[in-house]
C-alpha cells in the first residue's frame, strides 16, 4: 500500500497550476476566536474535488486518457471529472445515484459528460461495468493516491498563507480530503491538530477509528444526512492515512449543519451546501471539543440546490 507523501502533494500542486484556485483564507470576525474558512467553493466546479479528479487525470498515460474515464459521485467528484476531462479533450461517463441534487447532474451535463444514473447503492458497481465493457480508466472518488495527493494541495495552501495555523477542520467521507489535507499539514506545520468532521447520521470514521478498524454503515444509514457529499466511507488506503494524521473526529448534527449553512450565507457572505458547511460546524458548535487557538475549517463546496438553501434561509 502506498501511503502519500508530501512530495506526491507538491508533485499534484505543479500539476494544478492555472487550474485549481488557490482559495484564500477568509477570517470571520462574527464569531469568537481566531477563526479561518476557506472556501472551496470558489472552484471552477464549486468545490475541491477538482483537485483530485485533475491530478489523476493528468498522471494517466496518454493511451489511458485517449480510452477515456470513468467515475462514480454523488456530485463534486462527477463534475469534476467531466471538467478535467473537458480540459484534456477526452471522453468521461459519470455515474451518479439517482438521489443526487438535479443542480449537480446538470452541472456535469454541461461539462460535456455522459451520465448514467443508477440506484445509490449500485454506483460503484455499475461504474465498474462500465470500464470494463469500454475499455475505460477508472478515477475513484477517493481510493487513488492521486486523488488524495491532488487533494492535499489544500493543505498546502493551508501552510502557506497560516503557518502558525494551530487547528485544522476537514470534512471526512470516503477520506481521500482529510486524508491528503492531514499529510500535508502534519509535513508543513507539525504542531497543528487536525480533526476530521462528519455527520452523526454518517459517523462511520469515528466508529472506525474508535474501533481501530473499519466499521461498515450500510448506505441505506448513511443516505440519512443532508450533507450528500458525505455519504461515503473509507476504504482501506484512506483509513490507514486517517490513522496517521487525525488528531480526532467531530460529528455534528444535521441541525447544526443546517445552522452553519445560514450562518456563512447571512454573516459569512458565503453560499455553502450542507456537506461543505460541515466542518464549520464543528467550530460553531463543538468549540469546547476542539484545542482552540488559530482555527481554519475547510468550506469544501457550494454546489446547493437552489430551492434547499431558499428553504434553508427561510
């Protein structure tokens, strides 16, 4: 198994330049503390997982690109594929549960993908099929050492414009982000903590790491959480980097999320969808769970459908 190291992240950010923006940092003085977003969702996709989706693309060999990929999503990673591919002038098929957010298939369409979709708990499967009936590459949402190394450049960035940063906040799913943030900024500011954060309705992570093992939570648990983006759960290369570089898990409500969303569009001047809200959260409502000091929590997209923020706001 190969564990990503902060050679492979620097290796990705070359890679990523004049395509991933290197988002700022945002401080919020509406809130006590020393207190950091940084906002993803300023993507061209409207959120990190260009960086992976880039990386790994660009690492194929050029046969590999000429076949053309595929990917499973449940949104993000979906758009970014069929960005990057765009970029290269290859073929992308997508496929995404039928559950996800109309705004986030639409979004692929536009990026010139093909979409299939299919029942939640058949994407992976079904976008296995499809590889190997077309001949297509395979770009996992998380599983891939480029993937995590692409999306590390976060964290990167992260060292760079707060190296005394003291706390870090990710948003954990499949983990291939907390997994790559977590290298990076153990690698570039060794005294920082960094806590991954995740729905309690998808709490696998910290089940798993309590555990010292992989906990399986059927999807059917995990659909529950309106941070759709968060419905994954580690797989055996991500665990083993999440062993490594978290410093904890925080789980937050999905009335804390909804909370979160309000409160960076109303006073953060932010629009956030639940998942990319979720590691704010954590800030806004556990602070007493977390060392303190100066704090960025990761805003890691904002691809939210028009009428749930309405909704949300309301």
């Amino acid at each position: 198994m190969h564990l990503v190291t902060i050679s492979d992240i620097e290796t990705a950010a070359g890679r990523l330049k004049g395509t991933a923006v290197h988002t700022p940092l945002l401080r919020q003085l509406w809130v006590p503390g020393e207190f950091w977003v940084k906002p993803e969702s300023l993507q061209p996709i409207g959120a990190f997982k260009i960086r992976g989706a880039y990386n790994a693309i660009a690492a194929l060999t050029d046969a590999e690109r000429e076949r053309g990929v595929v990917a499973y999503s449940s949104g993000n990673h979906a758009q970014a594929v069929a960005y990057a591919a765009r970029d290269f002038g290859i073929t992308a098929v997508i496929v995404v549960p039928d559950v996800t957010p109309r705004l986030k298939v639409e979004a692929t369409l536009r990026w010139g993908a093909e979409v299939r979709e299919v029942p939640i708990a058949e994407r992976e499967s079904a976008a296995l099929a499809l590889a190997e009936e077309r001949g297509l590459t395979l770009i996992p949402p998380f599983d891939h050492p480029d993937i995590i190394a692409g999306q590390g450049t976060v964290g990167l960035e992260i060292a760079q414009d707060l190296p005394d940063v003291e706390t870090v906040l990710v948003p954990v799913s499949g983990g291939g982000f907390a997994s790559g943030v977590g290298v990076a900024i153990k690698a570039r500011c060794p005294n920082a903590k960094v806590y991954g954060v995740e729905p309690e309705l998808a709490a696998d992570t910290a089940a798993s790491l309590a555990a010292g093992e992989i906990v399986d939570w059927p999807i059917t648990d995990r659909a529950r959480t309106i941070a759709d983006g968060l419905r994954a759960q580690p797989s055996e290369l991500t665990f083993a980097h999440l062993r490594q570089v978290l410093d904890g898990v925080i789980t937050v409500t999905e009335d804390e999320i909804r909370d979160t969303v309000r409160a960076l569009a109303r006073q953060g001047r932010l629009v956030t969808e639940p998942s990319g809200a979720t590691a704010p959260a954590a800030y806004l409502h556990h602070a007493d769970e977390l060392p303190g000091g100066r704090t960025v929590a990761v805003v890691s997209g904002g691809n939210i459908d028009p009428a749930t923020l309405a909704e949300l706001l309301a």
